[in-house]
C-alpha cells in the first residue's frame, strides 16, 4: 500500500517563446526544456530525494511517475540515476498524462508532449517505462480550473488503488505548479491549503488509514464527487521544501497569477 507520496515542481524552465534547436530537445511549442540552471535544480532535487540523511526517517521513493512535458522528465532522469545506484532494477519513468500541465480553455495551439516513445528513443530505452499505461488524459480542448480539479481528482482515485496493488509504499509525482497546488489540497482534503511551488520543490504527503465509519463516509462521497479522494486522509508532512536548493525558492506561482 502506498504510505508516502513526494509531489515535485519541475526544475527552472525556459521561456516558452524561445525556439529550441539543441540537440538534447525534443519537445515542441509549449513544451520547452530546462534552463542550466534548471538542470542544477533536477541535480540538487536527486540528491535530496535519493539520500536516507536528508530523508531523515521518511523512505526514499521507490517509483517515479513524470508529466510527460520535457521539463518534467529531465527533473526526473537525475533522480532515477541516483536511485538506480541504490537499486539496480528500479523501474524507469512512468508517464503520465493526469498530472501533465493545465492549459487554459482557449489556448492555441494546444501544446502537446512527446510521445512515450519518441522519448524513449531519445533518451534511452532504459529510461522510459513503456509498459506503464497513463491513468487519465486531459481534455484536448483545454481545461479550466474546475476541469482541472476534476481531471485530477479522477487521476488520484484510479490511480492510488493501482499503485497499492503493485505493492509500491513510496513515490514521486514530478508535475508542474497547478497541479502540485491541487493534488496537495485533493490529498490533504483542505481546499484552501497552500502549498508553496518553487521550482524543483517537493511537498511529502503521509497516508493515515481512516476509521469504518470515515472510510464509508469517503466512499460515499467519492459515488457523487469526481474530486473526492477515497479510503484513505494524507496529512500534509512538509510543503514546498526547498532548503536543498542552492538559489531557495524561485518562480513561485500561485492560482490568480499571470500564466507566463
């Protein structure tokens, strides 16, 4: 069953505006990589994620599961490097679209990530889990805030009982700042939780098994509420840690910031 869950920002990104032509990109419009000093962010990110002495008595993550956006899966490589030092077999990146950017109604084009694929052969085959199947899609039209709630809400309560049956008790979800937000307030139940989201942050979430009568509470709630989180409460262990990253906290976003 799954016991911890560390929810991560992607590191420092480009703008959105640039074109990119190096040879280590292979997203498109809308999907830009990591700046430098984005990539120093996934490294310093690895380290904290990958070490028992940070970690202090909370588990290292076993699994890792990327936002198929090229930012989000160059924060992620450095970590499965430092883990597959630990543990040779450990999976490669899950990608998974339910917890991919939230795009605004209206925005054209819509950008789209590479595919699994593509990225595995980019990247390496080892890198990329290809038989990991992604849990929800997000509308192709674009979402609003609602829509986002719902699209997430939906994600955590098929795909929470999937990682307990593949008998994984801690993982990292590396997403982008509307997301991380969301999932923190979907989890913790608290819809005005604020959950910082520098760049290259984590926020830890530690499960806590309700009593009977909660848990038919929850189940109850979950047949009429899209975004109700079921069986299970997450308490909030720390939000939007950053004391691992040289520069602290940078591009902070919240809800009612402008998208840039």
């Amino acid at each position: 069953m799954l016991q911890y869950l560390y929810i991560c920002r992607h590191g420092y990104r480009d703008n959105f505006d640039v074109a990119h032509q190096d040879q280590d990109h292979i997203g498109g419009y809308g999907d830009p990589p990591l700046t430098l000093h984005g990539l120093e962010q996934a490294q310093e990110l690895a380290s904290f994620l990958s070490d028992d002495n940070h970690l202090s008595s909370y588990p290292i993550p076993e699994r890792i599961f990327s936002s198929p956006f090229y930012r989000c899966v160059q924060t992620s490589v450095p970590l499965l490097s430092r883990l597959r030092q630990r543990k040779p077999v450990t999976a490669g990146l899950s990608l998974e679209n339910g917890v991919q950017e939230w795009l605004l109604c209206g925005t054209e084009p819509i950008p789209e990530p590479a595919s699994a694929t593509m990225l595995a052969a980019h990247l390496g085959p080892d890198v990329i889990d290809l038989s990991y199947e992604t849990t929800v899609y997000p509308s192709s039209r674009g979402e609003s805030e609602s829509d986002l709630k719902a699209r997430l809400g939906a994600f955590l309560n098929a795909w929470i009982p999937k990682i307990d049956a593949a008998g994984i008790k801690s993982a990292v979800i590396v997403s982008h700042a509307a997301a991380v937000i969301v999932l923190g307030r979907l989890l913790s139940g608290d819809s005005d939780l604020h959950v910082p989201t520098g760049c290259a942050s984590t926020s830890l979430y530690r499960r806590t098994e309700l009593t009977t009568a909660q848990s038919r509470r929850s189940l109850s709630q979950a047949a009429t509420q899209e975004s109700s989180v079921a069986i299970s409460q997450w308490v909030p262990v720390w939000l939007g840690r950053t004391d691992y990253l040289g520069r602290g906290s940078e591009r902070e976003w919240q809800f009612g910031d402008p998208h840039v």
